[in-house]
C-alpha cells in the first residue's frame, strides 16, 4: 500500500511517491495527493517528469489548482501544458487569480486566447492585466503587483483606522506602512502604522507622511531587484515617469527574478541555453548545446597547434606528454574558481570603480601563492617518479606560470566581456579553457624546450 500523501513531507520521498502512483495507475490516490500540496509543490513534482507522465499528471491535478500552478510552473513547460486547452477553461483557471498571475499565464497563450480569456474578466482584473501587458517583459511595469491600497492625504489618523477595520484589503499580516497618494493619485510617500495609532486621532494623514523609495514603472527590473535588496525593502511602491502610483514592487517578486538569474547563470556557465529545462527532448537538448560545444572544439584544435610547435621535445622525452596534463588541469581549475567569484560579483552589482584594480591585485598573489604551492609539490612527484631534476624544474615553474596567469584572466575575462554588454557567464568559461590551455602548454613545453634540449 503506498505512503499517504498527508504522511510525506520530504519533496524527495514526495517524487518517489508520486511515481509510484503513476506506474501503478491509482489515479484517485494521486487526484488525492494533489489536493493537499500547495500550487509550489505541484509546480515542482511536474517538472520532475519528462512530458508524457507530465502531461499524464496535470490530467489529475484539481481544476481549482490548475490556474495557480500554471503561474508557478517555468514558462516553457507552462506552454506545453496549455497547449490543447480551451479558452474557457483557462477563463475558469484564471478566476481566483491575481492580475501579476493572469498576466503571466497569457504571455505563452495564442492571441486568440488571450482576447478570450481577458474579455471574459470583470473590468478592473482586465484593466490590470491589460496594463501588465503594455509594458516589456524586462521592466518593473511587467513584474508590479497592480492591486495597491493606498490612503488619501486628506484623511484623518481616525479615517484611516476606520478603513483599516473595515476593509481587509487595505492591509496585510506583514505591512508596517500605508502608501499616500493625493487627489490626483500622485505618490506622495507612506504613512507608518504606529503614527496612525500614537498621534491624535483628529491630525491628518498629510501631516505624517513619510518619504517613500519609489521605483519607475520603466526601470529596467534588475536595476530595481538590487536597489530594494540593497535597502532590504518588503516592497517598493512603482510609478510612472509623471509621479502617478501605478503598483508596486514586492519582495516575493525579487525572489524570483534572483532565482530566474542563478538559473540562467548557472546554464550559461556551462554552454546551455536558458530555455533547456531538465527533462527538454532530446534533440532539443542537443541543439542548444551543440554550439558551445563548436566553439569549444575551435579553441581544442587551437590548443593543439601549440601543442604541435613542440612535436620534437615531446617526442625526445616522454615524461613531457605524460605531465602536460596536469599543468593545464592546475591553470583550468584555479581560473574556474576566479572567473566563478567575479561572475557572482557581477550578479550582485558589486564590482565597478577602483575596486577592480583591488580585484587584479589579490587575483595575482592569489595565483602565485597557490602555484608556488602546487608547484613544489608536483616538482617533489614529478622527481620521483621520472628521476629528473630538470622536468621538476620545468612543470613548477610552468605551473606557476599558468595558475597566475589562470587568475588574472579569471578576472579580466568577465569584466572585458560585461564592457562589450556580452553576458560573462555565456562565453566567459570557453575564453579561458582557451587560456589556460594554451598558456599552460606554451609555457611548459617552452622551458622545457629551453632547459631539457639545450
């Protein structure tokens, strides 16, 4: 008998049970399990699977639950799994949803179905959604919540407590401030919860507003992601260029981009595209990493060209070929973990100015120091095991060569690339694989040329 779903906590033994489920048919059991996760977690156990169980198990989650796990599922899988749904149904999905999440289901509808779906929302939804869509998909207007609560300036602290009792809406568990707006529905800053309770009832609302960090319905939304988390904001109250408050920018929202930029960060690191999702077909996989993997073989073919400016050194002492590995191995490895730092420095905006110089600085001591290091210790292996004081001398100093150089360029690759506007994480690793190669190669082969020949 399988485990009951109210028994699982763990997400892990959450996809065991569920693919126990599907294999052995027990359809209801899974209608059942589903009907006690949150939309997160049924967003996440899809994606687990390839597309035919996927498609199988959205079949069986409640239609209730259809719209929010939409919202939360990655926008290419939400596509395949809207693709043979009917209008009105996704009318019915998006009934309990926000605007921000009705929005964000139409971006992967057909145009027909987006029409259909928003003429079928009450006139402010619809407003709100329309509103979302105007915007581009990288600027805070597309990712605001639309539904602000907002006081006048004009109301007095009583008025506002009134309201605060009777409306629900009107504030959050976890709100400390109300926004101002006034009759025009300019922005005019935020009023505290405690000034509403510790001064006299009859004052104003206007006599206790305070400033407001606000962000342009048009800022670019990484821009404003790494202002609200640098002033460590619950929210930020978004308006447009003539000061009107349109929305506002939440913290869950930051989340989410910051997730969506670690993600992309990390494919791009390694050669894949960001529209490749873990269980992507096959083919499709293979394309969108077949280029890098082009690219990679250019700079392979370079490599061994300088290999070849060699052929007589290596092919008069052995040893030489058997080492050259591990010299290029040193540079790869300590470049990586440079170019990996810097790359997260970009991320959060905190590389720029005079600190770069700083960066070069300890990049190179730190490449020194560690191939000072490695460098007696493989010149001791190399000694012993070839019996050659020469070829000890040649790979240490080749190491130390290539893990500074290694360094440096793990620096120098990401920002000389962030000037050109080429995203670093994309190309930055194929540059110095190239690097490391190359120079690891030339040096090591170059003084052995120099000393074991001559």
């Amino acid at each position: 008998m399988a485990e009951k779903a109210t028994d699982v906590i763990d997400s892990g033994a959450k996809l065991l049970l569920v693919q126990e489920l599907l294999k052995t048919e027990q359809h209801q059991e899974l209608i059942d399990f589903f009907s006690d996760q949150s939309e997160y977690e049924i967003a996440s156990l899809l994606e687990s699977f390839p597309k035919p169980e996927r498609l199988e198990l959205w079949a069986l989650v409640p239609l209730e639950l259809k719209g929010e796990v939409l919202a939360e599922v990655d926008a290419d899988i939400r596509s395949a799994l809207m693709a043979d749904i009917p209008a009105d149904e996704i009318g019915v999905m998006a009934e309990d949803l926000d605007a921000q999440d009705i929005a964000e289901i139409l971006d992967n509808a057909t145009s027909e179905v987006r029409a259909a779906v928003i003429d079928g929302l009450d006139h402010a939804t619809r407003m709100q959604v329309s509103k979302l869509a105007s915007y581009d998909a990288d600027v805070v207007g597309s990712y605001m919540d639309p539904e602000v609560v907002f006081v006048d300036q004009s109301l007095t602290l009583e008025q506002v407590q009134l309201l605060m009792r009777s409306d629900e809406d009107l504030l959050d568990d976890q709100a400390q401030e109300l926004l101002v707006i006034d009759e025009t529905g300019q922005l005019l800053g935020l009023l505290s919860l405690v000034d509403i309770i510790k001064f006299d009832q009859s004052m104003l609302v206007s006599e206790h507003i305070d400033t407001a960090i606000k962000v342009l319905d048009t800022m670019p939304i990484r821009d404003a992601a790494a202002l609200i988390r640098a002033e460590d904001f619950r929210f930020a109250p978004v308006v447009t260029s003539e000061g009107t408050l349109v929305g506002q920018l939440n913290a869950e929202d930051i989340l989410s981009i910051v997730r969506d930029d670690a993600d992309s960060t990390l494919k791009h690191l390694s050669g894949v595209s960001d529209d490749e999702e873990l269980f992507a077909p096959i083919l499709r996989s293979a394309k969108s990493r077949s280029f890098w993997l082009g690219i990679n073989l250019l700079t392979a073919f370079l490599a061994a060209f300088v290999i070849g400016r060699f052929e007589l050194v290596l092919s008069q002492v052995v040893a030489l070929a058997v080492l050259m590995p591990v010299v290029a191995s040193m540079g790869g490895i300590a470049g990586s973990q440079t170019l990996t730092v810097v790359i997260r420095g970009l991320a959060m905006n905190q590389i720029g100015g005079s600190n770069r110089s700083w960066l070069f600085n300890k990049e190179l001591w730190v490449g020194a120091i560690n191939g000072a290091i490695w460098a007696i210790v493989v010149a001791i292996v190399s000694y012993l095991w070839f019996d050659s004081g020469a070829i000890a001398i040649v790979i240490g100093c080749a190491i130390v060569i290539n893990m500074t150089v290694a360094n440096v360029a793990g620096i120098a690759i990401p920002l000389t690339l962030k000037e050109m506007n080429i995203d670093p994480a994309l190309s930055a690793s194929v540059i110095l694989t190239t690097v490391t190669d190359v120079v690891g190669f030339l040096s090591f082969l170059g003084l052995a040329s120099l000393l074991i020949l001559n």
